[in-house]
C-alpha cells in the first residue's frame, strides 16, 4: 500500500475549520496512519471532529482533539478602562464620530499607542484617517477592505503644454488603455514576478482567487480611485529627484488590490471576528496573533496583495506611457491600508496605517486633494507622535450618500470648468465638494511633512457609476 497522502482540502471538504487545525491533523494522521487509505483516515477526523471529549486522552490523536475543544472554549475580550496614548492632528476638521472609533480601539489589550490624521473620517473598525500600533497582533479591519491601495506619481520629461497641445491624445490614451470597476478588463498582459509568489499555491484563499487577480492586472477600481494626466510643479531644489525647479508633465494614479485584497480581508476578518469576540462596538477590531497560524497566514496574503497593487501601477502607468512617450525622470510611490512592522519606543509593533501615509524621516510620498485641487509631494518628518505617519488624502467632508444627494452634475460642471480639469466618468460621490480643502489638511500637518512639489489634474478618468 502507498503512502498517505493528505492534503488541506481533503480535510476542509469534511467541515474542519481553516485553522491551524489543518496542519496539526495532517501531520498527526501522516505520522501515525501512513500505511492507510484516505478514506479510512478521513473517517477518524469525522469522529474526531463530533466527540473530541472521546479523544483528548488517546495519546496518537489527542493533540487533534485537544485543539478542536480549544475552538469551542472562545472567550468573550473586553475592552480596557483606559485609553493607550494618542494624538490627532487637526481635530477641529474631523468629525466626533470618527474621534470615538480611535478611542475604542485604543482600549483593545493590544494596542499600544494610536494617531488620527488630518483627513480622518468614519470608517469600518479602525476610522480612516488612523494609525495604530498593536503588540503582536494583526487586525484585518485595521488594515481596511482594499489591501495596499496607494498613490503612483510618474514624472515625465514631456513639455506641461502638451496637455492642452495634445488634449486629444492624451483623452483617448486614458479613455482606451486605463480600465475601471468590476467589469472592464485588458485583453493582453504582461507576465508580472508577483505572480510567481510561493503564497499563490501555499494559501489556500491565495490559490482560488490567483485567476481572478491575473484577469484584473492593471485595472482600478471604483468609487475614489482615479488615473490622471496633471502639472508637476518641482517647488524645492532640494529634491531627492536632482529636477530642477519648474513644471514637468506627470501620471497621478490611486488604486489598491481589487478582488484579491477585498477577498482576503472580508475572509480574514470573518475569522478573527469568530476567534476573538469583543463588544458590540469594537467586533470590527478584531484581531489575529501573528505567531498563530492564521495570524500568519494573513500576514503573508497581505503583503501579497500589497506586491499586486504596485504591479497593478506598474501596469497602467507602462501602458500610458507607451502611447504618450517621454521619458521617466522620477516616480513616487506610497501605501496606505496596510501594516507594517516598525520600532518605537524601543519596541518591536505592528503599526496600522487605514487610509494613512507612511512618513519616517526622508520617506517620500504623495497626498492627493481633490480632482479639482492640488495633491502634494512630501518627505517624511519621522514625527513619533504621528507614529511616522501622515494623511493620505484630503478625507471626506461629505459621505458618499450625502454627496449624491446635495451635489448636483451642474455644480460638479461647473467647477471642473472653473479649475481647468476634463473628467472621463466619474459620479456625485466623488464631487470635488464632497472632500475636505487640502490646504487646510496639510497646513494641520506641518509637524509631520515637508513639501517638495505639487501636482495638478488636467486629464482625469474615473469609474462611472
């Protein structure tokens, strides 16, 4: 008779839970039945998994039952009574419900220390606009829904008056070669490295979703997210890029993970919530122990769909610029929902960043404003306060709701024609009206960034709701 051979989803095809679990029973059974047929050994784990009482003292296959009897034992966390320390940063600009969602999750036993920036606003679980470091422990819903959505500034050696010269051009090489939503696709890709990633085969969520992540290479999604061609203007000469003073013509992107990172958050934080139980106001807090299997497990699918975002720019800005040429003189990229493992305070955290912008000491970014209104390139301060963080937009004024209900098409018309800018798609919700002003966002984060330059839209495409 041959050797047993067991895998995952022969065991998660009989109802056993995506845990930990799984690694244990398949090394147990492959240690102690290898002479026996699958079907033998999946009808011990049935057992097994309906009276684990029966079991706990077989010496073979305790440990299986052990951990099952484990999983039915959760325990309900509280809250602590105080707060870990925090600052916000322009607290007059963000609303009191978003303030009451950082000081729930600063009462989580896990956290460590906290910050709100500038354009926080309500979110799920942690606010947008939150940062918060934790000790050991991952929180999906701190990390946000669209793993490694972020900002991409190309900068191109092409003359600024080329964007009205060559409006047209420009309009259909946005309009052909960007795709938006959950429909539009390219119909030819590039191989990309992410997709070799070990993670795709390992992770069994990983492995499902790999097809879908390929057919949506070099899309962006709906709702905020946007291409556009713009003004850079260069204001300090003491840039990392070595460019002059002056205007360059640039490619301004936000996008994040699509399907990939949406699936793996909704996933996990379903997990999480099942593992670690917390009061109604705090369920979306709920995290995972990064020396868990899951904990790490999620740890590796993040980073994944971080490395898919960044492939996902590469891919649209190779795109543009293959049809509008010009040479790329510098890029700036940065992430926000996401974690990352930093230091502070002498300590190893894991450090959230929801809708924030990582800002250490000479880390540069982009924080953009509206379509109608500058976005900033910036260099980091490393403000400890902020735990190295800055905003990563103007934020919500207005909620999505609330836009499509007071903002009229005229109006939106109206001061896209006032401020020079040409929109492809687009809705209500995403008005210029319905974010804050960026000058005063930015002026509130003086401590936390210094500016390099600027970006104007010119050309924008968005999705059309």
């Amino acid at each position: 008779m041959g050797k047993l051979k067991l895998k995952g989803k022969d065991i998660l095809k009989i109802g056993y839970p995506n845990t930990k679990i799984i690694n244990t029973a398949i090394e147990v059974m492959q240690k102690n039945f290898d002479k026996r047929n699958k079907a033998y050994v999946l009808s011990i784990l049935k057992d097994i998994q309906k009276k684990p009482e029966e079991y706990k003292e077989n010496l073979m296959l305790g440990q299986i039952a052990e951990e099952f009897l484990q999983l039915t034992k959760v325990e309900k966390r509280n809250l602590e009574s105080q707060r870990a320390p925090f600052t916000i940063f322009g607290e007059e600009q963000i609303a009191e419900e978003a303030i009451k969602q950082l000081y729930t999750a600063l009462k989580l036993p896990v956290s460590v220390q906290g910050a709100l920036m500038p354009d926080g606003h309500v979110g799920y679980g942690l606010p947008i606009g939150g940062v918060l470091a934790t000790e050991n422990a991952i929180i999906p819903y701190g990390v946000g829904v669209d793993i490694g959505c972020r900002m991409c500034l190309s900068i191109l050696d092409i003359p600024v008056s080329y964007l009205e010269g060559s409006k047209d051009k420009y309009l259909n090489a946005l309009q052909e070669n960007t795709k938006f939503g959950m429909y539009e696709t390219h119909k030819t890709h590039i191989e990309y490295l992410v997709f070799e990633n070990e993670a795709f085969s390992m992770i069994p969520i990983l492995r499902r979703l790999k097809a879908k992540a390929i057919k949506q290479m070099g899309t962006s999604g709906g709702g905020n997210h946007f291409v556009e061609f713009g003004e850079v203007e260069i204001t300090d000469e003491k840039n990392e890029f070595n460019l002059p003073k002056g205007k360059y013509t640039g490619i301004l992107s936000h996008s994040g993970s699509r399907a990939l990172g949406a699936e793996i958050a909704q996933y996990y934080t379903r997990v999480a919530i099942e593992q670690c139980p917390l009061p109604k106001e705090a369920q979306h807090l709920a995290w995972l122990d990064l020396n868990s299997h899951l904990g790490t497990e999620y740890w590796i699918a993040m980073n994944l769909a971080g490395e898919y975002a960044s492939a996902c720019h590469s891919d649209i800005h190779r795109r543009l610029m293959k049809i509008t040429g010009g040479r790329l003189v510098a890029r700036i990229e940065n992430h926000h929902n996401f974690a990352w493992k930093e230091e502070h305070k002498g300590k190893e955290v894991i450090v959230h960043r929801k809708g924030a912008t990582p800002a250490a000491e000479g880390q540069l970014g982009f924080i953009p404003g509206s379509m109608s209104s500058k976005g900033f390139i910036v260099r980091g301060r490393g403000n400890e306060e902020s735990l190295n963080s800055a905003s990563h937009g103007a934020g919500r004024l207005l909620s999505r709701h609330k836009a499509s209900n007071s903002i009229s098409a005229s109006e939106i018309k109206k001061e896209l024609k006032l401020h020079k800018v040409e929109l492809i798609g687009g809705s209500k919700e995403e008005a210029p009206m319905a974010y804050k002003n960026i000058n005063e966002v930015m002026n509130a984060q003086t401590e936390l960034v210094d500016i390099l330059g600027t970006f104007m839209p010119r050309l924008v495409r968005m999705d059309k709701k």
